[in-house]
C-alpha cells in the first residue's frame, strides 16, 4: 500500500470520539486499498469534515448533502461496523 493510503487509513482510525474512530477506520481498512483517486479525493474530503456532521450523515439524524454525495459516501452509509472493533 502506498504512503498516502496509509496516511489517510490512520486518519480514518483517529477521527476524536470513538464511534468515528470504529466506523471511518474498519471503513478504511476495507476499502481504502481498492479506491481510485477520484474516490479517494472523495473520502479525504470526508475526512476533512467535521466529525459531527459526517457522524449525523451516517446514522441518518441529517440528510448528506448533495455537494457530498458521491461513491464513497453512499459506501459509508451502508457499511457495517463491528461496534466493539
């Protein structure tokens, strides 16, 4: 795996608050290796977003935006995370 994947794979893991960490790295370790660079431009911008907005977006609390609709966001909502990690 090439440098930048691994940068965006530990961020993904350390996002602030637990939840995010859980969801956003199982998120990475299984897919971040098999994105383009379209898709991957699209998840640092999620990670680039606030925690809570993203985290509103994924259990359903807020509609995604269209501006951050995309691949890997409609990947994200219908992830599912293993809660004890």
């Amino acid at each position: 795996m090439d440098e930048r994947k691994r940068k965006l794979k530990f961020r993904a893991s350390r996002r602030g608050f637990r939840e995010m960490d859980l969801i956003m790295g199982q998120f990475a370790d299984r897919h971040i290796a098999g994105m383009s660079e379209t898709e991957l431009q699209e998840f640092e911008r999620l990670l680039a977003t606030p925690d809570w907005e993203v985290y509103a977006w994924i259990v359903g609390n807020k509609s995604v935006p269209p501006n951050y609709a995309g691949p890997v966001m409609d990947r994200l909502l219908a992830f599912e995370y293993d809660p004890l990690g």
